[in-house]
C-alpha cells in the first residue's frame, strides 16, 4: 500500500503542476514542457491500483486536492482532529483512510 500512497502523492504533485501550467498560459505567458506532465502523469496512473486511482479522480473532480497530509492526528484539509485509533493504523501505511468529515484520502506525516 505504502507504494500506492507514494504514487498517489506523486499524481497529486503532478496533477496541480498541470493545473498551474493552464492558469500560467490564462495570464498569456507561454507555458513548455506541458505534453511531458501529462506522459509522466499517464505513466505513473498505470502503476496505481485501478478502483484506488478512480477513488482519487472522483475526489479530484470534487476537491482541489484529494489526498491530504495528517500532522498531530489533525487532517490538514479540513483541520478535524482524527480518532487516535485510527491514527496509528495510518502511520503503518497498510491502509489509505478517508477523513470523516470532508472525505478526502489522508497519509500520515508523524
């Protein structure tokens, strides 16, 4: 699972580059380098687990950013305190959990 939290991390990183590159180009500043994001993002959505990638793209649709850290058993998309039970499980990275309150995917930074 730790690898597919990695990768999430990584699409999350290039999805908001991608994002990024068109507002820069809305400003009329010309942007390169734009085909290579998205062959690189192509390429690592290919090594994450199918119905885990779908999960990311709905709350990706949904929300700026799916996949949010956790710090203090604090989810840093919404700031709601995480039950400690689960933060400990978290911190194992067997398990992607989804936050109870605003739904986005958390990893643990602690």
């Amino acid at each position: 699972m730790k690898s597919d939290l990695v990768r999430l991390v990584s699409l999350q990183d290039l999805d908001l580059m991608i994002e990024e590159s068109h507002e820069v180009e809305k400003l009329g500043f010309n942007v390169t380098g734009y085909e290579e994001l998205m062959k690189a993002r192509e390429e690592l959505a290919k090594g994450i687990n199918k119905p885990l990638l779908a999960r990311y793209e709905r709350l990706r649709a949904k929300l700026k950013r799916a996949l949010v850290p956790v710090k203090n058993d604090i989810c840093l998309g919404c700031f709601l305190r995480q039950p400690t039970s689960r933060g400990a499980r978290g911190r194992e990275d067997e398990q992607i959990f989804t936050c109870e309150n605003c739904g986005r995917m958390l990893y643990w930074l602690d």
